[in-house]
C-alpha cells in the first residue's frame, strides 16, 4: 500500500503532493513500483495535529481518489470521517482505512456497511492533539490485541461484515517507540485475531529512535527512514501482514519479494 498524503503538514512527506495533478502522479508513480493499492488522505495524523475541517478534507482527497480510479489503481481513501469516505467511495475509492476505527465519527460504521467495501480498523486511543499522554501501557500487546477486539466486535455489531475487515496495530498512535517495537516484535498475536493484517511502520518516529541508536545522536529526518522502513517490511512479510503502508514503494517491494522467496525456500 503507496501512500499519497494530500495535506500540507504530515510529518514525512507533506507538503510535496499537495496538489491533485501531483498527488495523483505520486498515486501512479507508486503503482509503477510496485503498489498493489494507493491510500489517499487528506488530513495529518502526526503527533500534535489539530484537525482538517470536513470540506477541506473532501476538497483535497475526492479528486486524487477520482483521478486514480479512473487509471484502473485500487484506492484507499485514510479518513476518520463518514462523509469523506462516502463521497471517496463514490468517486472509486475501494476500501476505507480510518486510523480510528470507527470511534471518531459514529457516521463511520453506517456508511461502510453500506458501502459494502472493506474497512481497516486500526488501534487508537484519540486524537493526534494528546495521543502522546494516552500512550501508557502495562502490556501493549496484550492490550492492543484486546481493544482491537473490542472494537471488531463494534464494528461487526455495527453492520460490517467480518469478511471485510482489516486490522492494523496503528504504530505511532498513544505508542512510544517501546510500544512500537514490542508490537512489530509480537504481529502473530495480532495475525491470531484471525483478520487480513495491515502494518505501517514507515518513517515513523521509533524507527528514528532505533536510527538514532543509544548514544544521544539526533534521529535522522523521516525521509531518511525508507531503509528501517524496508526491513519492517520484510519483517511483516515475514509474520503473514496482508498489507504494509509505506511512502517509498521500490525498496518495499523488494523486500516483500525476498520475503516471499525465503518462504518459497522453507
Ligand atoms: N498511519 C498514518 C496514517 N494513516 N493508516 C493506517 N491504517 N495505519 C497507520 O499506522 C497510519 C494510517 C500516519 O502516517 P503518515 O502521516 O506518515 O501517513
């Protein structure tokens, strides 16, 4: 899964496909190295962000969704909101990615279920604005694993049919570094939930940390992460993940191929 941020502001890569002609050669350039989807978004969810109005939102992302669509690609649209996801879904957008789970918008539900059209139900704790002091855990894994649960169970009693769903650990969301690792540490725990499993690691701040090592050195800036977000990748792939969400698709591909061809050789 290629990302195209349609915002001004995400942390690693805003700014640059701020624009629907660009955003949507992103989208194609992304298909051309190799990404099987294209998930398009309109509002940043980096730590500290306050949020997009509605027709902001609709403004930036239906267009790109419409562009790409209409070039054959298999669009994601990333919204935490029933009437963006709805108006994507009209425009050709295939499947929802709402970083909340349904919990932000309680259009959210309704509308794909009746959209038919799968969903990703990601971990979170709460808006971007203070994630920070919501990322306190005694076990991560095992309380991830347990308030994704929940909201499955949400989610199905909401009208979405088991079959569509997705679900995703949301690295970074109320997590430290720790908690990051601990879960790309544990992804068959989250595999053992028995749904298609999204991870999106990519240049990410604890991938930084981890760059940065344990000797004081600054973390390299986020588009300096694309090789830490490969082998995330080939760790997903590894584990059984469905899908890995990354900026940077020719070094993803790759390592999901030599994944596949290491697993070909057991
Ligand atoms: N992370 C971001 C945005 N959308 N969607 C899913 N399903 N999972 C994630 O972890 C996730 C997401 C934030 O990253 P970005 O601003 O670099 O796109």
């Amino acid at each position: 899964m290629g990302v195209v941020n349609v915002t001004p502001d995400s942390f690693s890569d805003g700014g640059r496909w701020f624009d629907t002609t660009a955003a949507v050669k992103r989208g194609l350039d992304l298909v051309a190295q190799g990404a099987d989807l294209v998930d398009v978004g309109g509002e940043s969810t980096r730590p500290g962000a306050t949020r997009v109005d509605a027709e902001e939102e609709l403004r930036r992302v239906v267009p790109v969704v419409r562009g790409l669509a209409s070039e054959g690609v298999t669009v994601s649209v990333d919204t935490m909101r029933a009437a963006v996801a709805e108006q994507a879904v009209a425009a050709g957008a295939a499947l929802v990615n709402d970083v909340s789970g349904g919990l932000a918008d309680p259009g959210m539900i309704p509308a794909v279920a009746a959209a038919e059209v799968p969903f990703v139900v990601m971990h979170w704790r709460g808006f971007s604005e203070n994630m920070n002091a919501l990322a306190v855990y005694d076990d991560v894994v095992a309380e991830v694993t347990a308030e994704l649960r929940t909201r499955i169970d949400a989610v199905v009693a909401g009208g979405i049919a088991p079959e569509r769903l997705v679900v995703d650990p949301g690295l970074g969301f109320a997590k430290q570094a720790e908690h990051d690792l601990a879960l790309v540490a544990h992804l068959g725990a989250l595999r053992a939930l028995g749904f298609p499993l999204l991870v999106a690691a990519s240049r990410k701040r604890f991938l930084g940390r981890v760059l940065a090592g344990d000797r004081g050195s600054a973390p390299p800036p986020a588009r300096e992460r694309d090789a830490a977000t490969a082998a995330v990748s080939a760790i997903a792939a590894h584990e059984g993940a469905w899908a890995v969400r990354v900026h940077e698709v020719r070094a993803t591909a790759d390592a999901v191929r030599v994944a596949r061809a290491v697993e070909g050789a057991r």
